[in-house]
C-alpha cells in the first residue's frame, strides 16, 4: 500500500491490533511432510510472541526502511470478525 501510494484503512481497536510477522506456514517444510506424514498430528505454525507487532508498529517499521510515512486513515469501528490480539502458542 505505501509503496504504491494508496491509502490504508485501520479498522478499530486504535490500530493496536496485532499481527504476526512470520514465513512460518510459506517454510512449513511439506517435502518432509510428504516424506513421513504424521496423520491426526498436530503442527503448531505461526509466528509466536517474537514475532507479534501492531499495525501502528508496523507503518513505523517500514516507515524506518522505506523513508516514506504510510499513508492511512482510521475508522472508529472493528472489523467484523476481527480480535485484538492473536500470538499462536508454538509449544507441542
């Protein structure tokens, strides 16, 4: 969205929200999934406490790589269906 010029839109919780920053579903390794599958198991995938950041945290992150401010503007109303928080429990 900063990149491109465009405007982002934050719905509630004052852009607090947190999201995860992680690759951690894209470098699930499914060749060794594949290779010995594990059916009925269970597998952990996120990013965990490490890796959590608010919306607000991210702008000024990639403010601070880019030199460019995001451009957004908030809406006093949740997203529908949307929580304040989510950090995936990594433990087994």
């Amino acid at each position: 969205m900063q990149l491109e010029g465009r405007k982002y839109r934050i719905f509630g919780y004052k852009g607090k929200q947190v999201r995860i920053i992680s690759t951690a579903t894209m470098s699930f390794n499914h060749a060794r999934f594949i290779e010995a599958p594990r059916f009925g198991e269970v597998y952990n995938l996120g990013g965990g406490r490490e890796n959590s950041i608010s919306i607000l945290e991210a702008f000024d992150l990639i403010a601070s790589i880019s030199g460019r401010r995001m451009d957004f503007e908030y809406v006093d109303q949740n997203r529908q269906g949307d929580h304040i928080c989510y950090i995936s429990n990594l433990d087994k």
